[in-house]
C-alpha cells in the first residue's frame, strides 16, 4: 500500500466507525474493495489466481491499518472478508445493550462553555454514526431538535429562532451551520477586542506623539554636559553645579512674604517670594550674589 493512502491505525479506542470509511477507501484505490464480500461473489470472469491475489492484496492491506491489540484478535482469520466480519462483530456490535448504551449518550448530551462548538459537533455527530452503524434510523428533524435541546444558555437566542422564527421543518444542517458561524462571529470579536487592548496599553507606554520626547529622556547616557564635559546628564543637572542639595532656612511666614533659600557653597543666593491670593499662589525667585554666607529671614521682615 503506497504511504500516499495511509490512514491511523485502528487501536479499539478510536473511533471504527470513521476508520472503516477510510479503509474502504483505501481498499478502493488498490481496486480490491470487491474481496470484502465472500470469494464467491467475485466476477467468474477472474482466474482463480486473480481471486487469491486480490483476497491477499485486500487483507494485507488491512493488517496494516490495525493496531497490534486489535490486530491479536484478528489475526487468524484467512481472508479479507472473514477479517472484516469479525471487526464489525467486535466494535460495531448490535446488541440491545449497546444500542441502549448509544441511545443514552445521545438523549443526555449537553454542550458546555468551555469546549468550542466544532468540538462538540464532532462528539454529538459521533453518536448519530454509531447508531446509524447499528441500523438506529433518526429523523433529521429529531436530530436538529436534540442538538437544538443540547445547547448551552449563552445560545438562547439562537434556538429561539431556529425553533420558532423558521417556517417548515428545521434541519441538523441548517442548525449546525448556524451554530459554526455564531462561534466564528465570536472569535471575530474577541480577536478585535484583544488587539483593541493591545493598541491601548501601547499608547499607554508612550506610544504615539510623545515616542520621540520619550526615547530621548530614556538615554541620556548618549549626551554630554556642556559645563563637566561629562556624559550621562545635561548642563542643568550637572552634579558639580549642585554639589549640595538646597535648604530652607526658614519655613514661618505670613500671608504674604518672603522665604529665603540658601546653598552654602553656591554664590548665589536665591530668595523664594510667596505670595498669596484667593485662588492662587504665585512664587517668585530672586538670585542675589553673595560669598559664603546664608541670607536668613521669613515673613514681611525679609529684606533682599
């Protein structure tokens, strides 16, 4: 069998159901699905030999698409039709218990929130080919009004109208395709509400007009002080121009006044005015000369 036609290995866990469409498949294209009937239902236009080379050909292929547990159980049977039987016995059962058995699932299948819609789709259409498998015949209408039924609270809407907004019969295609465009509309717009997020925490970051104000405070290690020739700050914020941090002398003023500010090692001495008015306060700075000494004085009584 060319690897162009290789399928998953049947492993009694997956689905049978699926796996014999496929094999079936596969048993056409290597034009040997007819030996899956008895060896007398061949043409008797074929030479015995192409009988057995066909019967071989076909169960080769089969042992080769079947996992080694199932394949114990299998093994011994001559020809393809005889291992085919037997598979069909093993997993697609007839009995009343496992028809009940699909019958329950299908009856009590719920969809929740928390798998997607495709999903559930696949498990719910699962059980109707299993049941179709065992010769259970449903209604379509039945099969729409079970899913129309499964259907979580968030859907509400939707089963209303497919129930009662729809004239004539509803059908499990037409409920189906609603539901796969609902949740395609639904991953739309969360798609959109998350790049809508990420646009605003972008400009939140300082995207934008302010990206080019930003970047050029974030490096000033690249520019260099025009007064110490150093690099890593600006001329106003030379270190050497403020060796010590500036103190205030006298914190006790009126209404309206002067507080004097003094740095001991800067010969400037700068006089902070505050004046005081109904809805504002105005500051004014004044820069005196002086050598070493601090200029000391607050409220009305400070003099320049």
């Amino acid at each position: 069998m060319g690897s162009k036609w290789d399928i998953e290995k049947f492993t009694g866990s997956n689905d049978f159901g699926l796996w014999k469409v496929k094999m079936q498949a596969v048993l056409i294209q290597q034009k040997c699905e007819k030996s899956l009937k008895d060896e007398g239902a061949l043409p008797v236009t074929m030479s015995q030999a192409e009988k057995t080379e066909m019967v071989d050909k076909a169960r080769s292929a089969i042992v080769l698409c079947l996992g080694d547990k199932v394949l114990r159980d299998v093994a011994k049977e001559p020809t393809a039709a005889s291992m085919w039987s037997k598979l069909e016995s093993l997993y697609m059962t007839k009995s009343l218990a496992h028809r009940q058995f699909l019958k329950q699932q299908l009856y009590s299948f719920k969809m929740v929130e928390s798998k997607t819609v495709t999903e559930q789709l696949t498990e719910f259409n699962k059980i109707l080919d299993d049941l179709e498998n065992i010769e259970v015949k449903l209604e379509d209408e039945d099969k729409a009004i079970l899913l129309l039924c499964a259907l979580p609270r968030s859907f509400e809407s939707l089963k209303d109208t497919m129930l009662y907004g729809k004239e004539g019969t509803v059908t499990l295609e037409e409920v189906q395709a609603a539901l796969r465009t609902k949740e395609l509309t639904k991953s739309k717009d969360l798609r959109a509400d998350e790049n809508s997020e990420v646009i605003s925490v972008s400009r939140g970051n300082g995207g934008g007009r302010g990206t080019r104000g930003s970047s050029k405070n974030g490096n000033k290690e690249k520019y260099k002080c025009f007064k110490c020739h150093k690099f890593g700050h600006f001329k106003r914020d030379c270190p050497e121009d403020n060796e010590n941090s500036v103190q205030v002398v006298s914190e006790e003023y009126e209404d309206a006044g002067a507080l004097v500010v003094s740095c001991w090692r800067m010969k400037k001495v700068r006089f902070l005015t505050l004046v005081l008015m109904p809805c504002r306060a105005v500051i004014v700075w004044r820069d005196v000369e002086h050598s070493t000494s601090a200029w000391r004085g607050g409220g009305k009584n400070t003099q320049g």
